[in-house]
C-alpha cells in the first residue's frame, strides 16, 4: 500500500509529517529521518485494526 507523506519544516525547526489520506495522522521529529520514521509507526497505529471493535461485532 503507498500513503503520501507530507514533510514540512515547522516554526521551531522540527519535522512535521503527516499522511493527508489519513484524518488527523500526524508526527514530527528533529530530524527529516526521525520525522519519517515517527509517521511510518503513526501510519501502522492508524491501520492496526481496534481490538475493542473487533471484539464487539
């Protein structure tokens, strides 16, 4: 599955990431690197499917 990222530099000089396709899927990091890893693992939260839904169906 390919998700765009997004990558900009803030205001106070961190990374900011997010994934447009994924409502409120955001990160950062102090580097352009840890920015992109911190999205990937946000990216992985957001499609794990939840367990308390999951559960109840």
């Amino acid at each position: 599955m390919n998700i765009q990222i997004v990558l900009e530099r803030g205001d106070d000089g961190f990374f900011v990431a997010h994934a447009p396709a994924l409502k409120s899927c955001w990160s950062q990091g102090k580097t352009r690197e840890e920015a992109l890893q911190n999205i990937c693992e946000a990216i992985e939260s957001y499609l794990e499917p939840d367990e308390a839904i999951a559960v109840s169906a």
